[in-house]
C-alpha cells in the first residue's frame, strides 16, 4: 500500500505535463471509484483546462487546474499514477485518463480503493486545508506528538502510528520502522512512549524516505528494518536475530524480539 514516500514518488507522474491543456477524458466504468464525483461530471469540468500542479499530505493527492478547479485523491491500496503518450488505450484499470496534445496523464488502480474527488473553490477545497500538520511542517512539534499520545493512552503504539488524523503518511512499514528504531515492541502502550523520541524517530524517517524511495524507488539505508523485512528468514541488521512476524488488527507487523522485547505487565 503506497504510503508517505511512495505517494511522493507517483505525484511526480503526471509533472510533464504541467501547464498543458485538457483535450478530452476518459472515465472508465466502475462507480465504486466515483464514489465522491459521479464519472460524467470530469469531462465537462476538466475538457479545456491547463493542468497546474500536483501536490500531497501525507497520502493525499491534489491536482490544481486551471480557473479554481482541484481534483483531490488518494492511491487506496494499489492505486497508482502514469504519464503515457497520448495515443494510449485505456486498461481495465485505468478508471481516469485525462489527454492533452502530448500526453495520456492515468490513474490506474485494479482495486479501486482509491477514489478522486472534484471541488471548485478559489484556493485549494477546504477539507485540505483542514488536514492536520504534516510530520515534517514545524507544527508537528514535540508538543504535538505529546497531545496526540495523550489523547489515546492505552492504544499499542503499532495501531496508533496508523492513524491519519495524528500521522499523516504513516502505513504499515513506515509504523514498523518507528518502532524498530525506537526500539519499542508494537504493542506498547502510547501512554509510556517519549514524544520527542517519537518526532525525531518519524522525521527521520520520512525524510530519508523521500530522499530515496520518493525520488527513484531505491532502497532507504541498509540498517533499516525495511530493506529486510519481507524477505524470507530475514534477520534483524542490529542483532542478526531473526524477525518475528504477527498480525495485529489485521495488519502484518514485523519486528526484533531481541531489539524489541515486550514489556512486562
Ligand atoms: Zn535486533
């Protein structure tokens, strides 16, 4: 599932073609994708406007058009963003294509957990103004990280990462890197956790993330629990001991018993 970094990879998709004008639009034919805008308003709001700009929070997407139009969006699970030339063939899974004179600009998701959204406001819609801070914007403070904990207490710190209200971009490795490298089991309890400790260890992380995964998919630093947690027997980079591999909620975590311990009752 496209998290922080892998969200910033694919908004980079469709950057050639800022400034180009929208000639035609093809929708595809499932609703459950136009589930927020039905599929026959893109083409009379998008048909003859530039394409501007792409941006993100976390793991949304934004798409400004020219004269106040903004199509708002997110990957769901196996969503994905593609530039083509614009003679492409839509797929099965392209559900939005949007033509200019030099190129096909694709949203493509074969699980349609993801969906778009159009909104006409003068500056961008309100619900993303209304997004919470990002990890690396200044008002993540420690003091922040420290409300957040506090508001939930008794929730095993692996489940709380993977709120957006608090960590936007935060999936499931991205949680499982913060606490390998916290050195916290995943069922800690968000009350005992440092908040300072939490910020550093989740700036770092989306940072790096997006100076290697975001820019070209290559691999964030050796030492991470991420460049050895899918593999097959794969060993903890800190201690060698093997990984151990739980499903918590319904999501795999991974993690070092011997880096990681449980903490006693
Ligand atoms: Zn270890």
């Amino acid at each position: 599932m496209p998290e922080l970094a892998e969200v910033a990879f694919y908004a980079k998709a469709w950057h050639p073609a800022q400034g180009q004008t929208i000639l035609r639009v093809h929708t595809g034919p499932k609703p459950r994708f136009f589930r927020h805008t039905p599929a026959a308003a893109f083409a009379p709001a998008l048909t003859g406007r530039s394409f501007l700009d792409t941006r993100t929070h976390g793991k949304k997407l934004l798409f400004a058009f020219q004269n106040n139009l903004w199509l708002t969006g997110h990957l769901g699970m196996t969503g994905e963003l593609l530039l083509a030339p614009p003679d492409h063939l839509p797929t099965a899974h392209d559900h939005l294509v949007l033509y200019t004179a030099h190129h096909a600009l694709i949203f493509r998701d074969s699980r349609m957990f993801g969906a778009v959204l159009l909104d006409e406001s003068p500056g961008p819609p309100p619900a993303w103004q209304a997004l919470p801070p990002e990890i690396l914007s200044p008002q993540f403070t420690a003091a922040h990280a420290a409300a957040a904990l506090q508001r939930h207490p008794r929730s095993p710190l692996k489940a709380f990462l993977l709120d957006q209200t608090y960590f936007p971009g935060i999936g499931n490795w991205m949680a499982d890197e913060v606490l390998f490298q916290l050195r916290l089991h995943p069922a800690t309890l968000a009350a005992s956790v440092n908040p300072s400790a939490l910020r550093q260890a989740l700036r770092t992380i989306c940072q790096k993330s997006l100076q290697t995964i975001a820019v070209n998919w290559s691999d964030p630093p050796k030492n991470w629990l991420m460049t050895h947690r899918w593999k097959a027997g794969g060993l903890c980079p800190r201690c060698h001991t093997p990984l151990l591999r739980d499903t918590l909620r319904g999501r795999t975590a991974c993690w070092c018993p011997t880096c990681q311990p449980q903490s006693p009752p």
